[in-house]
C-alpha cells in the first residue's frame, strides 16, 4: 500500500511544480490544459494516502493539491477590478465555425437575441459566409472585414472574420507562422472611443514539431498600445490559462474577460468526437485594461466542436463625441 499510495501521489506532485514553474516542454503543453482535472487527482491521491496512513505522501499530495487550487481558483472568483463601469456597452461574440460547417442560424439567433454589435468567426470559409448572409447576419451586421481561408487550404481552417453593427476603419489581416490568418479592424460605436478587434486563431498544439509555430502565434499577438485604440483579441486561442504563454500574452495589458467575471472554468471546446477528451478552455477574449468586462457566457453551437463565447463589454466614452 505504501508504493500504491507513492504511485498515486507522484503524478499530481509533478503536474503541480510544472504548473507553478511555468515549465512547459514538448508534450507538457498538450496536458496542461487539464489542469483543473488534476486537482481532482491529487485530492484522491490525498485521500488514498491518509486511509492507509503514509503521512509522507499524504504532505506531498496536500501541498501539490494546494498549488494547483491556488493556480485555478482565481478564475471562479470575481475580480473587484473589471475596469471601467460607465461607458458604451459593447457585447462582443466569437465563433468557432469548424471548417465554416456550424450551424449559421445558431450563430445569427445568437446575435440578434444577444444583441451583439461585433461578432468575430474562426475557421471562416468561403461557403460559411454565405450561409451567415443566408441567415441574415448582414442585415444585423452589415461591416466586416473577412479573410476566407487560404487558397493552399485544403481544410478550411485558415480563415476568419470581424462583423460589426457599427463602421469600421482600418480593416486587414495578417498571416501567422502556423498557416492561420487573423482578420482586424477598428470599431467605433457612437459615443465611444474607437476599439481595436482581432480574430485570433494561433496553430493549435497538437504535436510536437507543430509547438513552435504555436508559441510564436502567441507571442506574436498584439499588446494593447497605449498611444492607440484600445484592443481586444477574441477568438480560439488553442491555449488555457494554465499556458505560461497565453498568461504572459494576458500579463502584457489584458484582462481575460472569462476569468475576470469569475467564468474562467467554462468550457469552450470538446469533447471532441470519438476522444474522450475532457472539455478545456481555449476560447478567450482579452481585453485591453482600459475596457471594462460586465459579463461572460458560453452557449452550445451546433456541428462545431467550439461552443460560442459572449463577452458583455464596457467602452469608455468618447469625450469629444456630441
């Protein structure tokens, strides 16, 4: 009993020191998601070790169940701070359309019954944006600035979009170094200042010769400038908040709008398919710490493998609007 209870303790241990250490080689990104799993691990492991009295193992499991609870708990606790209350209230929607086959009629209901005013799409197809015009997306947001997916894109998961209510300015895309492209633009709803959007999707970290391309997708998003608009990055970030790169992203001038409304634990994405693969986290919207965050809710999306995730925002209002 002794090896059996070491046996149980030894892997929640090691998950909690790789998981304070920030240390996150080869194929530890892939697990790192599971995190908040883990700490169901180590409270059996905890308990296995106190009901055969193996005082030892049970200390290991009780300090690395702690670590761990201290790394997820925040993200169901409510900041105090949420940024700015008064302002023009925004309500932001991402989509994951999953090669631009999900349901266009969820997404468009989701947009009318949520009133959305700026809606981003990953994984945006050429066909998925007739659908949305089918369904009636244009006539809620008629702005947009789409980048379908690439020509060398056999699968459509390259492109994506920013839908709006409002105008926008300063449309575009850029390319990542996994094969992604990332559509941008520039809203300005009346009265507010303007807001800079972009629909983030970095390669997902499925294997290892694909991690680098991930990490550089990452560190390649834009911070917040503080000479320039305030930014928001929204979309399917393919990393959770137990990735040392997605916090350091974060740390750079974002709130993580989930976690910022003690949400932080709603899944967004799995099980997928036939892999029983617990549901993670990976769909996110960052926003710039001049914005405020009032809310987060996630809602199913039919033929996707992402749920949708709104974000209801707050823009400080423009001083020299009348």
């Amino acid at each position: 009993m002794k090896i059996l209870a070491w046996v149980l303790v030894v892997p929640g241990a090691a998950w909690a020191v790789l998981r304070v250490s920030g240390w996150s080689p080869g194929a530890v990104v892939v697990v790192l998601p599971f995190t908040p799993y883990a700490i169901g691990w180590s409270l059996i492991s905890l308990g296995v070790a106190l009901s055969v009295r193996r005082w030892r193992a049970a200390v290991v499991a009780g300090v690395g169940g702690a670590l761990l609870v201290a790394c997820v708990a925040p993200r169901v606790l409510p900041d105090r701070d949420r940024g700015p209350a008064d302002g023009v209230a925004v309500r932001l929607l991402s989509a994951n359309m999953l090669r631009g086959g999900a349901d266009p009629e969820a997404i468009v209901r989701r947009v009318r019954d949520g009133n959305v005013s700026v809606l981003t799409v990953q994984e945006f197809t050429a066909g998925g944006q007739a659908a949305l015009t089918a369904a009636g997306l244009d006539h809620l947001l008629p702005y947009a600035s789409t980048a379908p997916q690439r020509a060398t894109d056999p699968f459509g998961t390259t492109g994506s979009a920013v839908y709006s209510r409002f105008p926008l300015s300063d449309k575009g895309f850029r390319l990542n170094e996994g094969g992604f492209q990332q559509a941008y633009a520039t809203v300005r709803a009346p009265g507010a200042v303007p807001v800079a959007v972009e629909s983030v999707h970095p390669a997902a970290p499925y294997a290892l010769d694909v991690l680098d391309d991930w990490r550089e997708d990452l560190a390649a998003q834009p911070a917040p400038d503080p000479d320039g608009p305030p930014r928001v990055l929204a979309g399917d970030f393919n990393a959770t908040l137990d990735h040392p790169q997605l916090r350091a992203l974060v740390g750079r001038g974002y709130r993580d709008a989930a976690a910022t409304a003690g949400r932080g634990l709603v899944p967004s994405w799995g099980p997928y398919g036939y892999r029983p693969i617990p549901p993670i986290t990976i769909d996110h919207v960052l926003v710039d710490r001049r914005l405020g965050v009032r809310g987060f809710t996630a809602y199913d999306l039919p033929r996707s493998d992402h749920r949708m995730i709104l974000a209801a925002l707050v823009v400080p209002a423009d001083p020299f609007s009348i």
